[in-house]
C-alpha cells in the first residue's frame, strides 16, 4: 500500500461519479485499477481514459458468480492491495411508500453487494499480504433524511458490516474503512438535483444548510481514499471517516 507499481487496485461502481475518481485517483499514484461496473461500456470507457494500467470488469456486485470472477481477475493482475467499495443506488420513497422491489434493489446493492466484495475479496487481500478496504458510506448512514427509508438503512447497515470486517480481519492486516460524504458535486447528487426544475437552486441551498457552506468535491472524496489505503493510516480501521462539512456534527 505504498504506491508501489504492482499494487492492484479494485473499484466496484468505478464507472461514473465518486468511483471514476477514485479510479483515477489510485491509478495516478501508480495503481493497477480494476474498473468494475454494472455498466460495462461506463466501465470499458473509464478504464480506456485511465490507459494501461487501468482494465474493464462488467460485473454486478449482486451477483456472486460476477464478483467471483472480479477477484480471480485481480488474482491475475497480482492480487488486491485496495477495495473500493463505490457502487450504490438510491430510491426516493418513504417507508409507507417503498416498494418490495425498490427495497430489495437498494438493500441488494449497498449492503448484499459489499457483502460478496468483502467475503471474495478479503481472503485475496490476506494472500497478497494485507491492504485497505474502504466503502462509500453516506452522511445518512448517521443522520437521515425523508424519502431515503431504504438508501439510510442500507448505508448504516454498511458501516456496522465494514465494523465487523475490521475487527474480524485487523490481524491478518486488513484495514476496513467507511467514508461518509454528503452532497458532492459529481455522482448521484448532481444526476438526482438535475431532474430539479431550478437544478443550480437545489445545489445552492443544499450547499447552504451544510456547515461549510459548500458541496463536497470528487477531490476530497478521492484524497480520503487515498489515505485510507496507504501506509500512513496503517492504525486506522474501523473507522467512519465524515466528509460532509461538518454536516453529521451539527445538532440541528
Ligand atoms: N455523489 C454524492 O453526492 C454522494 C453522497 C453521499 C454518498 N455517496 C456514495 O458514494 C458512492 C458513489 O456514488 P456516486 O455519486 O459516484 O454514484 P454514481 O451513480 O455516479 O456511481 C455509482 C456506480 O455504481 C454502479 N452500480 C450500481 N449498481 C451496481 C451493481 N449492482 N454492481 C456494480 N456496479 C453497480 C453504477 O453503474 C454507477 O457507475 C455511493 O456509495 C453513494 O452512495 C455519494
């Protein structure tokens, strides 16, 4: 985890948004990037972008045969050193209104999805003598908001699973992290605010109400990640790191 050349490097939902960066980010310090993505062109034109040392993985962290597959491909690159755990959807409904299927979808994704990542991708990470994993949490792992009944459930369940796999696999020098980011300017923020009639207002006044009077950026999230699967965090894990401009600190 040192920036080495052969350090291998998995990001699940790396074809758009925070995980685009994030793939960018770790391939910049010298990573070989595996871009995984239920989106497979996403994936293929992110990987294209990055150049060699990056490759495309169409796989849906769901399913256990793709994820099976994603780990054996990293085995192949020289094993995992870096799981970034970014795939994720999101349903606007509130618990009288989510629906089975919308309930399912989310709670598949973001907590099952990570789920497969871990159990197949951890015992890579031993073998190839430890690394970092880090999921993207969200500020409503901590705090809630109206609409997201299923979207905050499944991210605060990630973070107690991310908790679990810390301490189970803190010996065998795996570390597991969360980052929790509030409204960013990339990703699904920006695809739900530009279905708003005024998408610029929305953003402004979201910017408003977090502490720091501004949106979160692809920078800070990626600089995170950084940190949590290099040396200079090695006793750190278990941690949930918040990126949200003092947004979960706030009492009201
Ligand atoms: N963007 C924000 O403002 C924000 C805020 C808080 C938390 N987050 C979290 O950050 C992470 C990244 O979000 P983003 O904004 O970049 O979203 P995004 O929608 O841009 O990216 C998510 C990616 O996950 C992929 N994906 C979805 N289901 C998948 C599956 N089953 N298997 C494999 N890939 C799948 C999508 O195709 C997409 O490329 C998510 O965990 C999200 O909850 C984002």
């Amino acid at each position: 985890m040192s920036g080495a050349s052969e350090q291998v490097a998995i990001v699940a939902g790396g074809a758009s948004g925070l995980g685009e960066a994030i793939a960018h980010g770790l391939a910049a310090r010298g990573d070989r990037v595996l871009v995984a993505d239920i989106d497979g062109e996403g994936a293929a034109r992110v990987a294209k972008s990055i150049g060699d040392t990056a490759e495309a993985h169409e796989a849906d962290i769901r399913v256990d045969r793709d994820v099976e597959r994603l780990i054996a491909a990293a085995a192949d690159a020289g094993g995992l050193h870096s799981l970034v755990l970014s795939a994720a959807v999101e349903t606007r409904a509130s618990i009288v209104d989510c629906t089975d299927d919308d309930w399912q979808r989310v709670v598949d994704t973001n907590l099952k999805g990570a789920f497969l990542c871990l159990r197949r991708g951890i015992p890579l990470m031993v073998a190839s003598g430890g690394g970092g994993v880090v999921a993207l949490g969200s500020v409503l792992g901590s705090i809630v908001a109206p609409q997201y009944a299923a979207y905050c459930a499944s991210k605060t369940a990630l973070v107690n699973l991310c908790k679990q796999a810390a301490i189970e696999h803190a010996p065998d020098g795996v570390r597991v992290n969360v980052v929790s980011p509030s409204a960013c300017e990339a990703g699904l923020f920006m695809q739900v605010t530009s279905m708003a009639p005024d998408p610029d207002a929305v953003r402004r006044m979201v910017a408003s109400n977090t502490p720091m009077k501004r949106l979160g950026t692809a920078a800070d999230v990626v600089n995170a990640v950084l940190f949590l699967t290099s040396e200079q965090s090695s006793y750190i894990s278990g941690a949930v790191i918040p990126l949200d401009g003092g947004m979960a600190a706030r009492r009201s």
